[in-house]
C-alpha cells in the first residue's frame, strides 16, 4: 500500500510498500491490509502504526482526522502529527498535546455560542422594540 499522511500546510509522511495500517477511530481500532475493500474512517486522536517493512513498525501519534482507502493507496488527513519511536512518548504527546487542545477548543466554542445567541436575541428585540 502506499500511505500518505497529509497535514493542513504539508505532507508529514509519503510511504510506499506498506504491508499494514492500524488506526483509531472513537468506536476503536481497526487494521488494513492490502486486500481490504475501499473505505472512509473517522479517525480520532491515538496512534498510527504502519509497517513498511517486515517486522519494522513505524508509529506516528495523529490528532482527529479521516483516512481514506482507494485501491493500494491510504491518505490520511489530520490536524497534527508527530512521529518517533517511543510509544510511551507518543502516547503521552497524543493525551497532552491533542486532547488538551480539544478541551480548550470545545470551551471556545460554547464561549462563542454563548456570544452569538445573546447578540441574535440583543437583535430580534430591537427589530421588535
């Protein structure tokens, strides 16, 4: 397979000759082989693990994303990714780095939903007023 990981302002890996894949989506992991039918996966933040040579697993820690399977080619699109070869590190990275951002970003947003309604009804009792 040939597996690309692509992140919003560049490509964060382009391996060709990949024998499996395993992925986390929220209801799990799952794995791809060569052979598997076409698919589309809601990824969630976890750790990615491809191998690309016999025995030899490479791991990248990803934030949310989607994985698209066509063929013997596997893109990957996510917000973030960091590579090594430390699981422990990479986990650690994964709960830190990414979960922490959607926690703040979540937050964000009820701030900013919180902000909107009391402008639209601020505006619905003036154009009634």
């Amino acid at each position: 397979m040939n597996l690309r990981i692509l992140l919003p302002f560049q490509i964060f890996a382009d391996v060709s000759g990949v024998l499996r894949i395993i992925a986390q989506t929220r209801e799990g992991s799952f794995g791809l082989l060569p052979h598997r039918r076409d698919c589309v996966a809601t990824l969630a933040p976890g750790i990615l693990i491809y191998e690309a040579a016999p025995g030899r697993e490479q791991y990248a820690a990803v934030d949310e994303g989607v994985l698209v399977k066509t063929g013997a080619d596997v893109l990957v699109s996510v917000r973030r990714a960091i590579g090594g070869t430390d699981l422990s590190q990479l986990r650690q990275a994964v709960e830190h780095r990414f979960l922490a951002v959607d926690t703040q970003e979540s937050s964000s947003r009820a701030v900013m939903a919180k902000l909107e309604a009391g402008f639209l009804h601020r505006l619905a009792a003036f154009q009634h007023g």
